[in-house]
C-alpha cells in the first residue's frame, strides 16, 4: 500500500483543512492541541484517552495509531536493540526488526473489571476519573471524547486530571458545553448530531496523529 508523503507536520494540518473545509474555525485549537501533545510526549508524558460508545472506539482507534507506525517507519531505539542482542540474541533479529517505537498512549475503556467494580462500589459516573486518579501524573495529558460535551463521566475526568496537574483536551460537537471550562484547549467541530460530530472527529485525531508522527519519527 502506498503512503502519502508529508514533508512536515504544518502540510499534514494544511492537507486536512482543504480536505475538510468545515475545520477551518478549529485551525487554531487543532495546533494548540498538538502543541500540548507535542509537550507531553517530549516530557516523558502519557496520553490518557476516554469516552463512551463511538467516542470509546475513537479512544481506541487513537491509540492505536500512536502506539505503532501510522505511515513513517519508527525503528526501535538502538540502545535497546544492542540490549536485546546482548541479552536474547536468539530473539533479537525478530525483535529489533520489528518493533517500532511508541508515543504512550493509554485507553481507559477497556478494564471491564475494574469499571464493574467502581459502578457496584462507588459510583458509576467515576469510572474515567478514578482511572486517571489511579494512572495520571502531572506532565501527562488527557484527551477526554464526547459528542455532546455533557458526558458526566468523562467531565469528571477532565477535573481530575487538571487536579493532578495534568493538560486536558477535549474532542466535542458544537458548543457552548460543560466540558468547555475544564479544557486546556477544545477541538468543537461545528455539528450537534452525534454521526456527523463522529464523522469529524475521525479526520481531525487522524490529523493530530500524523503530526505527532512527523514530530517525533521524521527522518
């Protein structure tokens, strides 16, 4: 399959705005978004992703992309490589062939154990936010999803991470919304019906991963 080629993160974001029109007034807190990630990730910081329904398979879907190669090949680190071959050198030729270096991202929508259990023990609307409380760390970031930018839960979140010291972005349809106020920077795309909001939300973390890409995996 053939790749498009960027020459930097600025066209990925430019590509996207002629791509979409209807992202133009988003321009603004689409770089500031990536300004935030492009800190948390140079500190040593994670990602911490939450949301609920669609929103929960975007978190999913974002992670994916930035745990492994999206387009640019990311080659492991040598200082691991000369490791693993001096460590596991029957192992080492598959390993450092084919593991690729990850920007850190972490879905909160999957722990099906635990989640069952805030929702029996405490309360349901905690179940983001006693994650982030368990994970988060001041100089990570959370990219809180919500169609609506009303989900209690992923509200709760949001004042938890500021709390702990930590950026917040959201992803939400049109506003004003309660998310808004918690927000370090909020990508509101100009929708209010929950598949049109999904529709462009896609091409807008698609974008925001690329750039990241770019940023740190360019040669």
């Amino acid at each position: 399959m053939k790749h498009i080629h960027y020459s930097d993160s600025e066209a990925v974001l430019s590509d996207l705005l002629r791509r979409y029109p209807v992202l133009l007034p988003q321009k603004r807190n689409i770089e500031e978004a990536y300004a935030i990630l492009c800190s948390c990730f140079s500190g040593g910081g994670r990602l911490l992703l939450c949301g609920n329904g669609g929103s929960a398979a975007d978190a999913l879907h974002i992670a994916g992309e930035l745990m492994k190669s999206f387009i640019l090949p990311r080659k492991p680190d040598p200082a691991l490589c000369k490791a693993l071959e001096e460590q596991f050198p029957q192992d080492a030729p598959l390993l450092t062939e084919k593991l690729e270096r990850a920007l850190p991202a972490i879905t909160l929508v999957e722990n099906a154990a635990l989640a069952t259990a805030v929702q029996n023990d405490t309360a349901a609307k905690l179940v983001f936010a006693q994650q982030v409380y368990g994970l988060g760390r001041k100089g990570d970031a959370l990219l809180g999803i919500s169609t609506s930018g009303n989900s209690e839960n992923v509200l709760y979140a949001a004042e938890v991470a500021k709390a702990l010291g930590m950026r917040v972005i959201t992803l939400t349809g049109r506003g004003p919304n309660r998310l808004e106020a918690v927000s370090d920077c909020q990508i509101a795309v100009d929708d209010d019906e929950t598949f049109r909001v999904q529709e462009l939300h896609l091409p807008v973390y698609h974008a925001l991963c690329l750039m990241l890409e770019h940023r740190f995996y360019a040669e």
